[in-house]
C-alpha cells in the first residue's frame, strides 16, 4: 500500500489524481504546512527536505 503525505496544495492534489488515474490503493496522512509539521522529525525520516507531497510504498523500502 502506499502512504501519501501531502496538505491541500496544487502539487499534492496532482500526486492523488495520479494515484487515481493509475488505479492505485493509497491511504492519505495529511501534513499540515500551516503548522509546519513538515519540519517534524517523523516527516523529516520520511523526506529530509522537509516538503510535500511525499510517497511510501510499504512494498518496497523506499520513499519519494
């Protein structure tokens, strides 16, 4: 499954309309940038540029 890590943006909006269109299972883990929880450590593990959108596949040990 993948993980979406995004907030209510252009670009965030643009990876889910890919993940629909291709048909893709994906759960959304909202990151809210107004409170910069993007500069969590959490966030800041998955994507060490500390910006969204962000992508996990647990199927293979990588993010984007």
């Amino acid at each position: 499954m993948i993980t979406l890590y995004t907030w209510a943006t252009p670009n965030g909006r643009k990876i889910s309309i890919m993940l629909e269109e291709c048909g893709l299972p994906y759960v959304v883990k909202p990151i809210d940038i107004t409170r910069d929880e993007q500069f969590s450590a959490p966030f800041v593990a998955i994507n060490p540029n500390a910006k969204i959108p962000a992508i996990v596949d647990d199927e293979v040990p990588i993010s984007v």
